[in-house]
C-alpha cells in the first residue's frame, strides 16, 4: 500500500484501500549508500522508497542532487497519489514513446492534470521547473478530489520572487502556499529553478507522509 503509515497516537498503521481482505504489517527498509541518515531528505527518501513510489538510480545510490525531469516526476506523483499506469493507451502524448512513464502520460491526460507543453507534448526528458511540479501537483489532487485544506496565513506577496511567477502558474502557486503546502526558501519560492530528486521526495512526502 503506497500511501500506507503509521500513526504513532494510536499504533495502527492507517491505509487505503478499495476492497476487504486480509493484509499482513510488515516492515519494508530501504536505505541508499549516498543518503546520510541526517539529510534533511532522509526521511522522505526512505518512505517513499518503502512503499515502491521511487527507486534509486543504482541498487545502492539514489541520486539526490540528480535534476528530476518532468516524465520522472509525473510517474512519482501519479504513483503516490495511487493512480494506475494505463496499460496500451488509445490517447497520448505524441513523445510519450515506450517507456517507464509512457503509461502515467496517458494517464494524466486522460484525468486532465496537464495538457503537456502545446502541440501534443508532454517533453517528459526536459528537466522540470518548481512552478512546473507545483502546478501538476495541484492539478492531481485537484482531479482526485484530495486539495489541502489547511491554511499557512501566506500569500504570494511574502515572497521576494512572485513576481517571477509564470502567469499560467500564479493561481496554483498562490492556493499551495495558503495551504502551507509551499513554503519556499530563504523568502523566495525560485519558480523556474529546476528541482533535485531530493526535493522532488520532500515534496511527495509532505503529501503522504502527515
């Protein structure tokens, strides 16, 4: 169960599922040679790696300074948000191809969380953009039904950098960061700074994870 977890206040593990069954507990440990114990996205790599949403880039290594591409990204966020790949899809993006997130395209075309680049792209090779990740981030949970409903008492305006902000972004960015879900850096949120595989973990894992 990908977004399975335990609830320290009442020592069950909490997951969802949609059938019943007989499910056994079992204790799933992950660890990478190049993710110290400490980092601050240790814990978030671990959970996330336990449940099968990500894999290293070796056996041993995870990469976590590596730039997260946009394909890479879309599969992680479908996969934790508990969404199938679509198995030989009728409709895709035109540079889908036949790989590891070929079908998670499919997917997230056919949910409506992106319409990809124009003409038909999804560019799933390019390196993908903060305001890229949010906005698909918030598309998902949006087409499932699953938008936060907490409130951080932040807007746009506390950041140094909104100005910086995509237009087609603005919208998703500001309703994340009043969710808390965004919380920037140093007073700025870096919109079109690409993202590391390490933040691209956190990021998930603050969806899953609490």
């Amino acid at each position: 169960m990908q977004d399975a977890r335990y609830n320290a206040a009442t020592g069950m593990v909490v997951f969802t599922t949609n059938h019943f069954s007989t499910y056994a507990v079992a204790y799933n440990k992950v660890s990478f040679a190049d993710v110290a114990s400490g980092a601050w996205y240790a814990d978030a790599v671990t959970f996330l790696a336990a449940r099968g949403i990500t894999s290293g880039t070796t056996a041993t290594a995870f990469g976590p300074d590596a730039t997260l591409t946009r394909g890479h990204f879309i599969t992680l966020l479908l996969r934790a948000c508990g969404v199938a790949a679509v198995t030989n899809p009728a409709d895709n993006f035109s540079d889908a191809g036949s790989t590891y997130y070929t079908g998670y395209l499919a997917a997230a075309k056919t949910l409506g969380i992106t319409t990809g680049v124009g003409s038909n792209r999804f560019a799933p090779e390019q390196a993908i953009t903060r305001q890229e990740m949010f906005t698909l981030l918030y598309n998902a949970l949006k087409a499932l039904d699953k938008l936060p409903s907490g409130t951080s008492g932040k807007t746009l305006a506390d950041f140094t950098d909104a100005s910086d902000i995509a237009s087609w972004a603005q919208g998703t960015m500001a309703a994340l960061v009043k969710a808390g879900t965004v919380t920037g850096s140093g007073g700025k949120l870096n919109p079109a700074g690409t993202t590391t595989r390490a933040e691209m973990a956190q990021v998930l894992y603050n969806l899953l994870g609490k």
